[in-house]
C-alpha cells in the first residue's frame, strides 16, 4: 500500500523496465533494500550501527525468471565487479573463487569493490554433501569452502553470494542460516502486469525502430501467455520475428530479399502464429487443471 517503505531506497522515477526487467519491482526493491541499504551508506554509519552486511541471498523459482538478470542489475547498480557465475558442481574445483575477492580485501579493506559470486543450480551442489551417492566430495568442499568463507574469523565483507535454485527444498538447511544465505525470495512466473512489462521489454527496440505493427496488443498478448516465463516471452518474440521474416522474404530471390526485408514489420499475426509454437514448459498441469 502507499504506506510501504519497501522502495525507499529506489528513486520514484526509476524504470525497472529500462533496466531490462520486467514485473519483478516488488522483488527487486525487497532485495535491494534488505541486502544493499548497508552497503550504500557509508562505511563510518555502518560501523556506528554495529550491523554486518548481508553476504548472501538465495532467489528460488522457475527456470527462466528472471533471478540472474536481477542479480547483474544490482551488481551494475553498485558498482560492483562482473559477478562470476557458477554453473552446476564440475566446474568448481580448478576454480578459485575468492581469490580475487580475498586479495581485493586485503588491499583496500572496507574500500574495496563488491564481489558477487552467483551459484546457479545452487541445489546440484548441495545434492552431494554428506551423501554417499557422488564420491567425489565436490559438494562438500564447496559448501564448507562457501561457509567458511561466509562466517570464517575473517570475514570478507567484499562478497556477496547469490545462490539460485527452483528446489528450495533441496537446499542445505545450514547454508540458510543469518550470516549465510540469509535473505531468501521467491521469483515466480509473471502475472498478466508482468508479461506486459517483459514484452514491452522485449519489443522495446522493435517499437523504438518503428518495426511493430499497430495491430500488436501488448494487453492481448500477456493474456495469452499465462505460465509463460520471462525467458520463454523472450523466445515467443524471437520466434514471432521469424515468422515475419517468412512473410517478407522469399527464399531464392536474394534481390527480392534485400527489398521486402526493408519493409519488414512484426505484426499480430506474426505472434498468434509464434504462439502456435513456443508453449510454457512450467506450471501447464495446474493450469489444465482448472
Ligand atoms: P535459470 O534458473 O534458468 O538460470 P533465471 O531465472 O536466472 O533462469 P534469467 O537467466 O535471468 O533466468 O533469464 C533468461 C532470459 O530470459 C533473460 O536473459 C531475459 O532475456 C529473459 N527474462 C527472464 N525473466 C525476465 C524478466 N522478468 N524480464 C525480462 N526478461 C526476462
């Protein structure tokens, strides 16, 4: 409601559709308020308030939601280095993931800039602490590194973990303790408003350029989307460019090609028939339920 303080840090007139996101306001201010108001203000009022900073959050959620994009956007919006990002266990034991973190906290101290270290598949490298399935001890060594990096005697204050995952269950309780993965949000599929935001984020250049048919209802096609991710409205874009290409370009006729491609505009029609192809992949039974 109007008494919500939950965008105070964000500045009214600040667009997260032009940052790229879409429908996701709610939680991309919850987010930044609880893990980055302290690293906004200055380091003196921090150490007067005696608090720590947040070092790790976990986004769970559907596949294609949105989680990584928040989590670029605000590391851009702090200043911070290009987060390094973690795909699945195989990759983690050549992989020295604090080393630079560790090195630039020793060389600048409280100055130094924020390190974000994104673990996609958070739940892939939990699997296999503890349990005798794997043998290779990856997920142990990595979660008691993440720990031991998180709360160890020296803490780095230069980090911030972001572990993603759409099995929140499958997720090592003590990882989500306070002082580790302590803040956690979920990021579920777009409602109807929020498809509207992330086709108008994805056919902003279209538009801009002038290259979208009037005949497109933004409106219509978000009720026609229901279940869809942000990564598959992404795709029914795509898709629905291809088949206006296929309206305007006649194969073998390559004179022809450079001429009709001019005249290229992705129009209604060109989405009902994308809509014939790309279908949601996530929560269709509930909704073939009802
Ligand atoms: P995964 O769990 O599969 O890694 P994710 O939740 O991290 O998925 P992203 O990688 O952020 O999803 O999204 C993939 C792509 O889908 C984005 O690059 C973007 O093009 C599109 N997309 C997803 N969600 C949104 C959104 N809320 N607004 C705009 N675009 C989106």
């Amino acid at each position: 409601g109007s008494k919500s303080h939950t965008n105070v840090l964000i500045q009214p007139n600040f667009k997260f559709e032009d940052m790229g996101i879409g429908g996701l306001d709610k939680e991309f201010s919850h987010i930044f308020r609880r893990a980055f108001a302290s690293r906004i203000f200055p380091p003196h009022i921090v150490e007067k308030l005696g608090i720590q900073h947040v070092k790790g959050m976990i986004l769970y959620g559907p596949p294609g939601t949105g989680k990584t994009l928040i989590a670029r956007q605000i590391g851009k919006m702090l200043n911070a280095k290009e987060p390094k990002i973690v795909n699945g266990p195989e990759i983690l034991n050549k992989y020295k993931l604090f080393a630079d973190a560790e090195a630039e906290y020793k060389a600048r101290g409280e100055e130094s800039s924020l390190h974000i270290i994104i673990f996609d598949e958070l739940d892939a490298i939990c699997k296999q602490r503890g349990s005798k399935n794997d043998g290779t001890g990856v997920g142990d060594s990595v979660v008691n590194q993440l720990l031991s990096k998180m709360d160890g005697v020296d803490p780095l204050n230069n980090i911030l973990v972001i572990g993603m995952t759409n099995r929140l269950d499958m997720i090592d309780e003590a990882l989500l303790r306070p002082g580790r993965l302590e803040i956690k949000m979920e990021i579920s599929l777009p409602d109807e408003a929020g498809r509207i935001q992330i086709l108008n984020v994805h056919t902003a250049k279209m538009r801009k350029n002038n290259l979208l048919e009037n005949d497109v209802d933004v409106k219509e096609i978000a009720s026609l989307t229901k279940n869809f991710s942000g990564a598959e409205i992404a795709g029914l874009v795509k898709a629905a460019t291809s088949w206006s290409f296929n309206r305007h370009v006649k194969v073998g006729s390559v004179a022809g090609v450079s001429d009709d491609v001019e005249k290229l505009k992705v129009g209604r029609e060109d989405f009902l028939g994308a809509l014939e192809e790309v279908r949601p992949s996530f929560g269709v039974a509930e909704a073939e339920l009802q």
